[in-house]
C-alpha cells in the first residue's frame, strides 16, 4: 500500500580518499528505462545517460554525501548510513516505504532490507547509478585540487599510480586517515 517508495544506495565505501555517496530515488510505477541496475556493471558513458532519465523521470531524488573526516570519526559502516539518511531527507517528496542495499537506514519509515539490492531493485539500481555518478564527479574535482593522485581514473581507490602519489606527496585532507595504507604511512 506504499504510495512512495525510495531505493537507496551508496558507492564509495573502499576507496582511500574522498566522501562516501548515497542516493535515494522514488521512480514511478510505470519506470521502464533499461539498463537501470548496479552502478558497477555499467561503463561510465551508459552511467551518464542513465543518470539524466533517472532525474528526468523520478518522483524525486536526494543526496547525501559523509566526508572522509567524518568517515576516520564515526567509521565506513556508520558514514554510508549516515550518507543515506541524508539522501533519504533530500527527497522533494517524503518516502513511506524504504528498499535498501543491504543495510538499516536510520529513519522512522518501514524498510526492506534487499542483499544485492542494486541488481535485484530498479529504485535501488537508480540510486547506485546516481551516487556513482555524483561521486566520481566529486572525484574528478578534487583531481584539479589535488594533482598527482589521478583522482579523475582511480576514484580515489588504492591504485599503483595513486599508492606511490601517496608515498611521494603523502596524504590530503581527503584522504582517509582510519584506511590502511594512509594509516600506515602517517605512523
């Protein structure tokens, strides 16, 4: 009986620098765009078509976005929870029913947990897509702040090129001092 229900989704749980990116998407019961499924198994031109039917089509969409400073202060499980709630609060139109990837988000509405829930929900497949895209646009900002990381490939994850940009420059105020090997450098 649910009249707005919300996939939510995060990407950016194992990199080693920059913020963890959730999204909350209500589509219409009507939504048939293909090809609308987890973030990681599209290649990034499909992403950046998807992402404009996605915000054309939605009911309504939010984001949340967790820094890496308050990623070390409150770890990588509670900042991807809190990313959520803030995607879920950005909503133009409030959700009353949540379908979730795999974990509880901390809200006051009934939820389904869903394991595989991007690949298994389009809701949930529209938010992967939408925080992917919005993060590695995040990525390819802080690869002009920040050069020598090649932020704009690697997403901040632990490349050879972005581990010995580490080693060389040592780490930026985006990176995650909780993550090894930022940890390991920094004692």
């Amino acid at each position: 009986g649910s009249q707005a229900v919300a996939g939510t989704d995060e990407v950016g749980r194992g990199p080693l620098a920059g913020p963890v990116v959730a999204a909350a998407v209500i589509l219409p019961r009507d939504f048939d765009v293909y090809g609308v499924i987890d973030s990681k198994q599209l290649s990034e031109k499909v992403r950046d078509l998807l992402v404009n039917e996605i915000k054309e089509k939605a009911i309504a969409y939010g984001v949340g976005i967790v820094s890496a400073e308050r990623i070390d202060e409150i770890n990588i499980y509670e900042a991807s929870r809190e990313a959520m709630k803030q995607a879920v609060e950005a909503l133009a139109v409030p959700a009353d029913y949540l379908l979730v990837d795999a974990m509880v988000v901390d809200v006051p509405l009934p939820q389904w947990k869903l394991i595989k829930g991007d690949a298994r929900s389009n809701t949930i497949g529209a938010a992967s897509i939408l925080a992917k895209v919005t993060r590695d646009a995040i990525m390819v900002a802080y690869d002009k702040e920040y050069p020598g990381y090649d932020f704009a490939n690697n997403d901040g994850y632990g490349t050879k090129k972005h581990l010995l940009a580490l080693k060389t420059l040592g780490p930026t105020p985006i990176h995650r001092k909780t993550f090894a090997p930022v940890k390991n450098l920094l004692s």
